[in-house]
C-alpha cells in the first residue's frame, strides 16, 4: 500500500501464484457511513481469490480461496505486510457486492471491511463527499491523475500519479453506459486504481497543482481498450460504485455465482 502526495491510500491486491503471492490488480478505500470498504475491479477480485465459477470468470478454473491478500502499511514499524481479506463474514454472507441490475454489468466489485480489521495499518480512504457527483461526466480533454503502482513493482513500490486525459468525443462511443475512454492505457495489473482529478483553476503553463489543492473521486481503471492492441484505457465513473456502496444488496444468488434475486 501507498500514497499519493494527496494523502490517499492505495493497495496492492495479490494472487497466489505457484504458492506465493504476486501482484494481481490493485484496490482502494473508501468510508461511507461509519464503514470501510475496499473497492476494486471485479475481474480483479475474482481473478485473485473471489467466485470463480462467476459469470464473466475463468468457468474452467478450480475454485480458489474465498479471500483476497493485500498489501498494507502497518501503522507500527516499516515496510508492507501481506492481509488476508476474507470475502465472507463468519456466518458465511458474502461481505461483496457488483451488479444492481442484470443490465448494468459494470466492472466494478466493492468490498465490506471490519473497520476492526485494519486498525494496525495506515489507511487513509476516500469519503462520500469526494466523489465526482452523480450522473457528471467529464469532457474530452479534461485532464485527470491515475494512482497506481509502477509496472516494475518491487518490495518497496513508490508511489505512481500517472497523468492522463480524457479522450476524444468521437472514442467515448465505446465506453460503458457509466464510463469514459482516457488517452492512457496503462499496464497490466493497474486494474482498480483510481483516478482523480484537482478542483479549481489549472496552473498557468500545465505545472504542477499548489500542495493542498482539494481532490475530487473521477472513477476507476478498469482495463485498456482494444485488449488486443491499447490504444485507450477504460474508467468507471465513481457514481457506479457509489451506488453498489450505498446498496443493501445487488442482483445476485447467495453465493455471487449467478444472477439469483
């Protein structure tokens, strides 16, 4: 886990891979109401240790662990700590929820946290107020920040503000019905970082925005486009997963496996 300059956590999430963990996708926090939650893609989320047999998953691939190994910063002492995150409660609920509606297949899975859970790390979460507002889109060209990890992730990963642009009108055709194209495709395994924006007047020249600036929640990388050949990257805005937060339950069985409510 790391931070932009801005103050705001980020965490690696990780699979198991020939028995150790590698690097996988990535996850941020959010407080809503009292709560923490992780959010993150749900392809990452299954991908790493979620529902397998899930619609959209690797149908093929044997059930994995039903939990998902992040990267945290204790509070106390130096470098990063593998957490164990599990996607059930003791009473076997699923602590996840994704799609509210069978039609609005948005790629985006958020995740209740026992606020109990990581009080020994340094988790700074992103709260309700802000979010970009519900139902605003951004316009072709306006600039925006993706805080993610480096391509070559290490033991001790610095932090990573990739800046990026909207994308042309005339792209925006193959978004999602909640998303937007950017001018930056990015990598493999940035899945699920977010992506932000400043609020206020741009420094003359495209410099640097004054320390202190205040921040606003854009959305959520969710991978490039084309997959074949990147030539854009792919966001969900943040009202998507605001909705799924504020959701007492999404459109899906028990289980997370198939459409069941």
């Amino acid at each position: 886990m790391f931070y932009s300059e801005r103050g705001k956590s980020v965490t690696v999430i990780q699979r198991l891979e020939e028995g150790r963990p590698v690097p996988h996708g990535i996850g941020f926090f959010v407080s809503s109401g009292g709560g923490v939650y992780l959010v993150t893609c749900l392809h990452v989320m299954t991908r790493a240790g979620g529902p397998r047999s899930f619609l959209g998953g690797d149908k093929d691939a044997e059930p994995g662990p039903d939990a998902v190994i992040l990267n945290l910063r204790p509070k106390e002492g130096e470098g990063l700590r593998d957490h164990g995150l599990e996607l059930s409660d003791p009473s076997g609920r699923r602590r996840w929820r994704t799609f509210l509606r069978p039609e609005c297949c948005w790629d985006v899975a958020v995740i209740e946290i026992d606020v109990r859970e990581l009080s020994a790390y340094d988790v700074r979460p992103w709260e309700d107020e802000e979010f970009l507002p519900a139902g605003m889109s951004l316009a072709a060209g306006d600039e925006i920040f993706v805080l993610t990890y480096p391509r070559e992730y290490g033991d001790a990963p610095a932090p990573c503000d990739v800046r990026a642009r909207i994308d042309v009108e005339e792209h925006q055709v193959f978004a999602s019905d909640r998303g937007a194209l950017t001018t930056q495709p990015l990598y493999e395994g940035a899945s699920g970082s977010p992506v932000y924006r400043f609020i206020g007047e741009a420094p003359p020249g495209g410099g640097e925005p004054e320390p202190g600036t205040p921040i606003q929640l854009v959305g959520i990388v969710t991978g490039a486009f084309p997959l074949e050949d990147p030539k854009a990257g792919h966001i969900v805005y943040a009202d998507a997963a605001a909705e799924i937060l504020h959701a007492r339950e999404d459109c899906l069985d028990e289980k997370g496996t198939s459409f069941g409510r």
